[in-house]
C-alpha cells in the first residue's frame, strides 16, 4: 500500500477543490491519504476538527476515480514552549499530529522530548535557524518519529507566483516582478535541495516519510517519480520506496493503537462469542465424582490403601504386612474391574504370592486343628 500524509486544506478550501485532488491521488496509486490542516499560534481554547468529511467507497463501487482511505490530522507550527501542552487535545481530535519547529529551541524539544507526535514537518523551502546534527536527528529516530520531506515545496515553491507577481505595476514593473517571483522560487528550490541533502546526511536515510504537501492536482506526482525525484536529491530508491509505504503505515498504526489502546502497548479486542461443540458441552457438564461407577472405585481404592498402609499411612514392617498385601494382590488380579485396569504381574511376585497362601494355609490348618 502507498501512502500520502499530506493533502493541504485551509478553510479556503472548496470541497470540490479537495475532492478532485483526493480522486486523482487515488488514480495514481495511492491507497491512504491524510487531510493536513496547519494550525499556527495562538491555539484556539477549544480545539475541534474542521476538516470535511467523505464517505468511503463501497467495495462494490465501480466507478475509476474513486476516493482513498481518507485521514484527519492536524499539525501544529512550533515557536515556544508554552504550546506543547495542547498537543494531548489535538491527538484526540485528529488522526494524527505532527509539528513544524520553527526555532533550534522547538527542534531540540520535538527529537527528544515530545511524545504525542508522529511526525516532524519541516518547511525545506527556507534557511532553518538551525543545522541538522546527527545526534539529536538519530535521537528521534530511534524513538520512533518520522521526518516529513515534501516533495511539492520544490514544485511550487512557498507561494504561487501570480501572487508574488501581482506586487508589481503594469507596465514594465510588472515583468521584473514576476521575474523577481521566479527569483524566489529558484532560491527556494535551491534551500529545498540543499535542506533535503543535509537532513539525508544527518539521519543516513533512516525515518524520512515522502509526503506531497499539495494545495491542488498540480502538487502531486506518481510513486515512481518521486522515488526518481529524491534519488537525485540524494536518497536511495529503496529508502525512497520505504518513505511511501513502509514508514508511513508504521506511523499510521503506532497512532491507532495510542488512541484504541492503553499506553500504545495493550490494544483491546472484542472477542466474538462461538458456539460450543457437542464434544466441549460433554466435557464442560462431565463430573468425575458425580458419575456412578466412579464413587464406587474411589471408595474401594481408598479401602485397599487403607489396608496395605495402615491407618497411619506408613508401611508396615511385620507379617501382616505381606498377607495383607498378598491378598490385595490376589483380589485385584481376580478382580480387575475395580480399579479400571488390569496391571501386568512380574514372575517374582507371583512367586512371593505363592508362598504367602502357602504360609497363610498352614498357620490356619494349624490353628484350626
């Protein structure tokens, strides 16, 4: 499965606008998208998701451009401290939670600090106030965060042109303008190159997730061009196809198990009730003590036991003992029914038997004499 994170949306936005930009990323590959709606300072006291609904397609839909599996998630921009205390709402809000630091302050707090994002989103277009060391980007990426790379920031730059180009005048101001707008857009491709090849650098290609970040149709691309498009920049294709299936399922399910489950370790499952066999039932209702024939084993079991051990429980070590055992041994081979089950008879014990009737019949012609 493909995976996009990124879809802009702004209450500017039209519903058609997005739906037809949903279609087409689903015309390209991509199975699950994620509605991104940016919320800058100051965060509203009561924090609600705006972003539109859409009613999933049937499986026996038929029609080609249908829509994606569609998420909700909100990114919060980072400036100060004071804001990281919003993100346990925002997280129940939304789908996922992601954050764009915007000083080396924030930066350092979302690597090593921050627990409720999945996701740190950078805009690559611009020169960051800080650099992208090994340490603190190995950090966050041992604890299971993904850095967003959006690949739309260098196709359309920070700004359409027509607005930077719409400073100008009319005559021949107007022109320099927009060239001045191409300018920016040149500066800003060149920041994204080189932001790209740096934080590649710093992560060794490890926990990049490749996003689109579109406003509209224009903004996406296919999965084999942007695998191309970030192998230039510097990121191996195998790496590149990583960041649009495998990393981004994993932040995908990591944020359904914090929200359907206790801590993110233990998820609950309802289990569905079955029907028990005629077998189970047997077993289930079956009492050992309750049936018939087994109390009437039991209590000449425990009456031979009682015999051979004594009423002490131990041994006896006088003659008694070996009639007493002699004769339970004859009543059990004569009578094999009473304990379940006939036990095998060595030689020798056949021969002590003997021997014990033997005694037993002289001691008793002796005395009857």
């Amino acid at each position: 499965m493909l995976y996009d994170l990124n879809i802009a949306w702004s209450p500017h936005t039209t519903a058609a606008e997005l739906e037809r930009t949903l279609r087409f990323s689903a015309s390209l590959g991509y199975d699950v998208v994620a509605v991104n709606h940016t919320i800058g300072a100051p965060i509203p006291a009561n924090i609600t998701n705006s972003l539109p609904e859409f009613e999933l397609p049937s499986s026996s839909s038929s029609s080609p451009a249908k829509l994606p599996t569609i998420l909700r998630r909100a990114t919060l921009v980072l400036s100060e401290t004071s804001q990281h205390q919003r993100l346990p709402q925002l997280a129940s809000a939304y789908d996922i939670v992601a954050v764009r630091p915007q000083t080396e302050e924030s930066f350092s707090a979302a690597c090593q600090n921050l627990n409720d994002i999945s996701l740190i989103s950078l805009d690559l277009t611009v020169r960051q106030p800080f650099s992208f060391r090994p340490k603190p980007c190995m950090f966050a990426v041992n604890r299971g965060l993904r850095f967003e790379v959006c690949y739309s920031q260098a196709l359309h730059g920070p700004a359409p042109a027509h607005v930077l180009a719409s400073k100008g005048s009319k005559d021949g101001g107007a022109a320099h303008a927009g060239n001045a707008g191409l300018g920016v857009d040149a500066r800003a491709r060149a920041a994204f190159i080189g932001n790209v090849s740096s934080l590649i650098r710093a992560t060794r290609g490890r926990g990049i997730v490749i996003s689109s970040e579109a406003r509209s149709v224009l903004g996406l691309r296919a999965p084999a061009d942007v695998v191309n498009l970030l192998h230039v920049w510097g990121l191996s294709a195998e790496r590149a196809s990583d960041g649009l299936g495998l990393l981004p399922r994993g932040v995908v399910v990591n944020e359904g198990l914090k929200r359907s489950g206790f801590r993110g370790v233990i998820d609950v499952v309802g289990v569905a009730d079955r029907e028990l066999t005629d077998v189970e039932m047997a077993g289930a209702s079956f009492d050992p003590q309750a049936a018939p024939g087994n109390a009437q084993r039991n209590k000449n079991n425990k009456h031979k036991n009682q015999e051979m051990n004594g009423p002490t429980g131990k041994k006896r070590k006088n003659g008694g003992d070996v009639e007493t055992s002699a004769a339970g041994d004859i009543n059990r081979n004569l009578n094999p029914g009473d304990d379940g089950e006939e036990q095998p008879m060595s030689k020798r014990q056949a021969k002590k038997m003997k021997a014990a009737l033997r005694k037993k019949q002289t001691e008793d012609g002796v005395i009857n004499a």
